[in-house]
C-alpha cells in the first residue's frame, strides 16, 4: 500500500509544533513515529516551519463510488446562456484527467439553442463530452467524443446530415450509448488528491450498496495510489476481506426510509446478522421516527461498541439520555447547517431547529461524536463542517441555525482526529510508536483554530509518506 513520496518510507519533519509544545523534529520510518525531540538529524527532510503537527483527518462517512461519478456529471439546467455554459464545463474539466469522459446533464434550448457539433467543440475542446438533454430523450457528443465511439452500423439513433455524416446528435440511443462507451471506469486520483490537499488520512465509506465490486474498484485505487487514504468499508450484507489490507471491513449499515418502515423484527434480524458476521451496526437516522425506530431495536438486540447513529439529523432532546445510556456514537455532518440552513430555516418547525445536527448537547451528555462529509451530499471539505460546527450558520443569508449547539473550534477540529476504528473517541494524538498518518499546518495551532480552513494545511502524511504537500 506504499504510495510514492519519500524513499524507504523515511521522514524526518523538522520544526513542528506539536500539542503546544514547539521547535519538535519528528523521526518517521516504516509508517511510524520512532522518534520526537530536538536536533535530530537525517535524510529526506521536511520543514514544517513552525507549523502545528496533528494527526490526520478522518471522514467518518463518505460515499466514494457517488462522489466519483458526481465529480463526472455537470448540472446545466441552471445555466442562463451559452457563456455561462462553457464557463461551468470548463471548470469542471480543469479537474479532470486529461481524455476522461464529460457527462453533462439538464440541457434544455431555451439556455442557448440547438447545440450542433461547433458549439460542442467550443465547450469542450479538450475533452469528449456528451450532454444529455433535459427530455432524456437525446445525447449531444462534440467531435472528440463522436472520433472515440463506433458509429459504424448506422444504427437509427445517430443522426446523419445531408453527406451521411454523424452530426453528433444521438436520439434515444442510452442503450446503444452505453455499448459504445462500456462502463466508465472510475477515476480517483483527482478525487484522493483532493481529499489530501484537506488533511484527510483516513476514510469510512457508509455505502450501504457497497458489495465485493465496489470493495474490488475502492481496493484497486488505493493499490494503485490513486486513493491514499487508509479506507474503512462499510456495506449492507457480509463483505469479504481484503487479503492485502486495501480495505478493513466496517459496521454493517442500515438504511431506514420513514415512509417506508420494515418491521421491527426486520431490522432486528439485520442486527443479528451484523453481529454473526463480528460486526457493529451503523444505522442511518435522519427523522424523528427513525430514530425512534432504531433505538427501540437497539432495545430489543442490545448495542456494542462500535455501534453507530449516522447523520442524527433531527435528535429530540429525551432520546438523548437514552443514546447515551446505549452507548451509541453519533456520525454527524455540520456542514448541512451551513449548506441547507436557509431551507431549513424555511422548512423545519422553528422548535424543531435545536434538534437540528445536534453537536454541543451530545458532547456535554457523554456521547461520542464524530465528524463527516457525507459526500457527495455536502462538500467533502472537513474544514467546512468544523466551521459550521462552531458557527451554526446558513450559507447566503448568514442567519443563525441552532446556534446552543455550536462547539467550540478545538472541539470541532477533534471531531475528525479520531481513527476510522474509533468514531467519537478521544482525539488521537502525534506520539512515539504511533501511525505516521499526520497533517502538518502550516501556521501554529493557537493561530490555526481561529480560521479552521483547508488553506492551513501544509502537508499530509499517511503512512510515513508525504501524499500532499501545499
Ligand atoms: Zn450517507
């Protein structure tokens, strides 16, 4: 699982500020912490000028497999003109690797007119592209894309002009699409790159979908590198192991659908079955009922550590004391008070709203609570949930959303430096013998906890390799 970066898996970080304490060097060898002290000398340094040195992020709840093809779709439908088009898909693509596929979504004429193959070339010169249109009913490739597919066959979906060549229009031809294209393979580099450049080591995928193909595509990115992050995979049946360790095996997940509710002996037999497998559960809670609903089959099967709530979206205040007497972590992700809070605001009943997200009652009642993205539901920044954490804000409007349950900004930070094993557990720290699985900031941490910004990060370490530097 060696990711390129230094040789022989040896670092020495020079000048760290490391739990208060500043001017540290810190000796890693073999993906380890063998040494923390002053003057130490040694090959491949790293300069951490001064900066703090903490460990690594976790997301404690991410959809990879979702979050790969969204970065591969671009929504049109709110694009006011021809120039706004281009500007978006060229925005999305300066992501991408070079000669991957574009999926754009939503088009619709009255946004820029008939799109013929020059207005294509134009918003994608680089990349092949198809746009669908918002009907369902038709495909608009540009010339890239029409060179890299087959239109031999004449098959009646592409549409020919007058010479019988392909005008790149393709009417009710998914299935004959999809042939052409096979199924993309998924991307991610970019993505582990990015969730790098945040500080992020480490991720639980809560995909309640994910089956040994997944596991298969997420096991083959981190064997490639293209996913550096130590990964931890949850899924909805039994999952093999991963024979090289590309992957552990996480709780079992639950998803419950209010309008939709099984019978209790359902979930219980759900529950049973995580528990043959050795596993814990984690159970996605969003409403009131489904909370209701989980707790009282908690209460029926019993918890174990390990157990976990995902999302607690709306948490009343008298189930408070009873997850807490379960013993159950709450997976939280601020960033929707800031990402939704004006819909919110709008749409939940005004003293609903301080069950909203919960964070700083949980914590004051004993509950371990971690931090999460969700993505691709919210951004996959964790800095952008620990600031909502703290600030409680709707984005746009800036009006307060629950504001008693803000937390402060180290207690934010520590929502997501907890390994994947320990959601809600104390704040690993940057010891001797410890994982070398660190982020190196690149102002002191006193400094750092007024901003709680993704620009901090200087450096990201997973295993005693530097697979982010700023
Ligand atoms: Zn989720």
């Amino acid at each position: 699982m060696d990711s390129a970066g230094t040789e022989g898996g040896s670092l020495l970080i020079r000048n760290v500020e490391i739990a208060g304490r500043p001017n540290l060097d810190v000796r890693i060898a073999d993906g380890w912490i063998r040494e923390i002290g002053t003057g130490l000398t040694g090959r491949n340094e790293l300069d951490g000028r001064g900066g703090a040195l903490i460990p690594g992020l976790t997301d404690h709840h991410i959809h990879l497999l979702s979050l790969e093809a969204a970065s591969r779709s671009v929504r049109l439908e709110n694009a006011r003109d021809f120039d706004d088009i281009v500007r978006i898909v060229q925005t999305f693509a300066s992501q991408l690797q070079d000669g991957a596929w574009i999926r754009a979504v939503g088009y619709h004429e009255r946004i820029a007119g008939p799109l013929g193959l020059p207005e294509l070339d134009i918003i994608s010169p680089r990349h092949p592209i198809r746009i669908q249109h918002q009907t369902g009913a038709l495909w608009m490739l540009n010339s890239l894309a029409l060179r890299s597919i087959s239109t031999d066959g004449d098959p009646d979906c592409v549409e020919k002009d007058k010479k019988n060549r392909p005008t790149g229009r393709i009417w009710r031809g998914d299935r004959w699409l999809r042939r052409q294209l096979g199924t993309t393979r998924p991307q991610f580099r970019k993505i582990g790159e990015r969730l790098a450049g945040y500080g992020i080591t480490s991720l639980t995928d809560a995909s309640v979908t994910n089956d040994h193909t997944s596991a298969a595509i997420l096991a083959n990115a981190r064997r490639q590198g293209d996913l550096p992050q130590h990964l931890m995979m949850m899924s909805g049946g039994e999952l093999a192991r991963s024979p090289d360790g590309a992957y552990e095996i996480g709780p079992v997940k639950i998803i419950l659908d209010e309008a939709n509710l099984p019978p209790i002996d359902s979930m219980c037999e759900q529950i049973r079955s995580a528990r043959r497998w050795g596993r814990a559960v984690a159970v996605h809670c969003v409403t009131y009922a489904e909370l209701a609903f989980t707790l009282a089959a908690f209460e029926s099967e019993g918890t174990q550590p390990g157990d976990r709530l995902e999302h607690g979206a709306l948490i009343p205040w008298d189930a408070i004391s009873v997850i807490k007497s379960m013993n159950l972590t709450v997976v939280t992700q601020s960033a929707f008070v800031f990402e939704r809070g004006a819909r919110y605001l709008s749409e939940v009943l005004p003293q609903e709203i301080e069950d909203l997200y919960r964070c700083r009652s949980l914590r004051d009642a004993g509950i371990g609570v971690a931090g999460s993205s969700d993505a691709p539901y919210t951004e996959p920044n964790p800095w952008v949930g620990m600031r909502s954490a703290v600030e409680r804000r709707a984005a746009g409007d800036n009006r307060a959303v629950g504001s008693a349950e803000g937390i402060t900004s180290a207690e934010a930070l520590s929502l997501y430096l907890t390994g994947a094993r320990n959601p809600g557990g104390a704040p690993r720290g940057v010891v001797v013998g410890g994982a070398a699985d660190l982020c190196l900031l690149n102002e002191p941490i006193r400094d750092a906890l007024p901003q709680l910004s993704e620009e901090l990060v200087a450096a990201t370490i997973v295993s005693g390799h530097i697979v982010f530097m700023a």
